[in-house]
C-alpha cells in the first residue's frame, strides 16, 4: 500500500463499460514519514467513497483491479482513508 493525497477528480464523457459508475481521482502519491511528493499525480478509482483533499492509501496493478466487484480495467485503486498513521524504524529496537 501507498499513500497519497486527493488532489482532483477525473471526468470522461466516454469510457469502457465496466468503468460505469465509478468515481475516478486524481491522487498525489505522497512519502509516508513526511508526506512530500513522490513522483507526478495518477488517476485511480475510488473504492471507499474518499473525498477532496483526504489523505488516503492506495494500491496498484492486480490489486487494484481486485478492489471491486466487476473487476475493471484499472491500474489503481484508493481503498482507504488514513485518519492517522505512526511511522517508526523498527530495525532499532524498542524506545
């Protein structure tokens, strides 16, 4: 899973017929300890009904697809809002 902000919304006048009815967004994937930008903003369906400007986590290629029920033709998928997350380095031992 990664994480991203809502950064848009995606509108097609015409689209492959399994792709009916769901919300399309424009998300910012983002790093998860400090939340900066990692790469350009991609298009994934909505899976959990997110909204503008959500902090949410996502996930791609046969995941993302296996997110819904019909299984569309998409590359990613939001199937989360973080409502909050701790990040900590594991690897050093408890404290």
């Amino acid at each position: 899973m990664k994480a991203a902000r809502i950064v848009g919304r995606v509108f097609c006048t015409q689209q492959y017929p399994s792709l009916e009815g769901l919300k399309l967004l424009l998300i910012q994937p983002m790093d998860w300890e400090t939340k900066a930008d990692k790469g350009g903003p991609i298009v994934a369906a909505d899976a959990c009904g997110s909204g503008s400007s959500e902090f949410v986590y996502w996930v791609a290629s046969r995941e993302a697809a296996v997110a819904f029920k019909d299984v569309p033709p998409v590359d990613a998928a939001v199937i989360g809002i973080i409502e909050g997350h701790q990040v900590r380095n594991f690897r050093e031992g408890r404290g």
